[in-house]
C-alpha cells in the first residue's frame, strides 16, 4: 500500500515511517520545510510539500495514494481552538479526496476528558464543553467519511505518548518542575494518566491502516490510568526537586496552558481495540521510560 502520512517528520510520526515501510508499505510523507523532507527520504520515505493549510496540498497527497495516516496538529495550546479548526478543515480535505473509494483514513485524536470518574472506554464521546471537546468535532467529521465511502477510523492517544525525543506534555512538566524549582501536582495528585510508548502507537496505526473496519474509535493505551503524583515524584527525583501539591486555583498560574490538562482524569481502556485489531503493548512504560533518565539530559 501506497500511504500518505501528515506529521510524518513530527515524534510520531518519525516512529509510524519505519513501521510502515518495515511492514512492505511505501510512504509519502507531508514536509512543511527542506528539513522534513530530508529527514523523510532518509528514512526511506518520498516527500509531498505542503502543509496543513495548504488544502490542495493536503488533497493531492492523498489522491495519490491508497490510504491516509492524518497525525499532524498545530501544537500551539495558547492557541488550541485554531488548533482544533484547522485540523478539521484539513480532516475534511483528505476525506473528499478518498471519497468513495473505500481506502483507509486513520486520524490521530485524544482520550484526554472523554469521561470523567470512570474509565473510558472506546463507546464514549467527549462531553460537550469538556476541555477536549474542540478536537472531538474533527475526530467525528472523520467517522462521519464511513457514511460516505472511506474505510475512516479515529486513533486516540493518551497525554503521555512517551520515549525518546518526546517534546510532549511531558518534556513540558519537567521544563516547568526546573524552572520553578518544584515538580508540582494538583490536589492530592490522584487524578490519572493513561500513557503508551510511541512504538507501540505506531505499530496501531499500522494495524489500523490495514484492518480496522469503517467507523472505528480506536484506543491506543498501553498504561490504563498512572496516579499523576507519581510522575511527578519521578521527575522531582530526577532533577533533584521537592514535590509539591499546587491547589486547582493555582494550577493554571503554575503550569501555564497545560494546567487545564494536569488536574484531567484519564483512565482509559483499550481492551475493545486490542480485541479488533490483536494489538499487543511491549515497551516499557512511562515511568520505566523517565527512570532510564534520557527525558533529563536536554533544555
């Protein structure tokens, strides 16, 4: 299969190139930049300028191929509602170009606030007006496409697809935690974090490329739910800090734009999509990742 990926430079995406190619696939990668299209034909991909704004761009790569892997997003969270529109848009733009033709689109979204008290599982939609709610409209645009002749399925990943060269949620906590002197948590820190390696990630977009049925909602979570207060002691040990509990109020004020996230809930099970797809998780996990100390050597 011929595959267009967006994001195919980004963490993500650098790990879902070689899984898919290992796999027998061939790759045309999105490139903003000389950059990312040096990086995509090193790694033995084609390159396919443009970017998500560029719809034609966007349209034309996937014309050209057999399926698409949609995991580009404006990673701009003081902007996160321009964020969420433009992935929409560009959303839209691949499924026209795959309309009625029945090959695979395979959308990365979240799992951050799809339900709160409980774990989620892949049957739940987010809330209206939960903090994930701006990107949901792009996840459902995407299943809507099934209806209409695309083999459509949303891939949610956790707050934490972790590993090395992670500039996430994560690498963002522990730039905070140094610059104020403290790994903080909100509350009693018991609120919890799903979490999955970023290899395992990309070998479930594989698999969803290649078998998930039109429609699916898909789970990629290795870890169901990590007590957010434990990540936070092991970047405190690991930089040398003391862990602190910060109030709700204060959250914002102390972890910036990622305080509307730290306090979030997120257990999550993906026992459906392992069922569906025989998905296996075999890396280590997050806190085994930050312990291996690779998260700490860089600013």
């Amino acid at each position: 299969m011929r595959v267009f990926v967006t994001g195919a430079s980004g963490f993500i995406g650098s790990a879902v190139v070689p899984e898919l190619i290992g796999a027998g696939h061939e790759v045309l990668g999105l490139a903003r930049s000389d950059a990312s299209a040096d990086a995509l034909t090193a790694a033995g991909a084609q390159a396919h300028r443009g970017s998500l704004e560029d719809l034609d761009s966007l349209r034309t790569g996937a014309a050209a191929t057999d399926g698409v892997v949609h995991l580009a997003f404006i990673h701009d969270f003081s902007r996160y509602e321009h964020a969420a529109r433009t992935d929409l848009r560009a959303i839209e733009a691949l499924g026209g170009a795959l309309e009625g033709s029945d090959r695979p689109l395979v959308i990365a979204s979240g799992t951050i606030a799809i339900t709160e008290g409980r774990v989620a599982t892949e049957r739940d939609v987010p809330a209206p007006g939960a903090v994930a709610a701006p990107r949901a409209a792009a996840a459902q645009a995407a299943l809507a496409f099934a209806a209409r002749g695309v083999r459509s399925s949303v891939l949610r990943l956790p707050p934490s697809v972790h590993g090395e060269g992670d500039h996430g949620f994560v690498r963002a906590l522990i730039d905070i935690a140094h610059d104020k002197g403290v790994s903080a948590y909100v509350g009693d820190g018991g609120n919890r974090w799903c979490a999955v390696h970023r290899s395992d990630a990309a070998r479930l977009f594989r698999l969803a490329l290649e078998k998930a049925p039109a429609g699916s909602v898909l789970h990629g979570v290795a870890e169901e739910g990590i007590p957010f207060r434990s990540v936070a002691e092991v970047i405190g040990r690991q930089l040398g800090l003391p862990t602190a509990s910060v109030s709700s109020d204060d959250a914002e004020r102390h972890f910036g734009w990622l305080g509307r996230f730290v306090a979030a809930d997120v257990r999550t099970s993906s026992a459906l999509t392992r069922e569906l797809l025989g998905w296996r998780p075999t890396h280590q996990g997050l806190i085994a990742d930050l312990e291996q100390g690779h998260y700490f050597g860089r600013r």
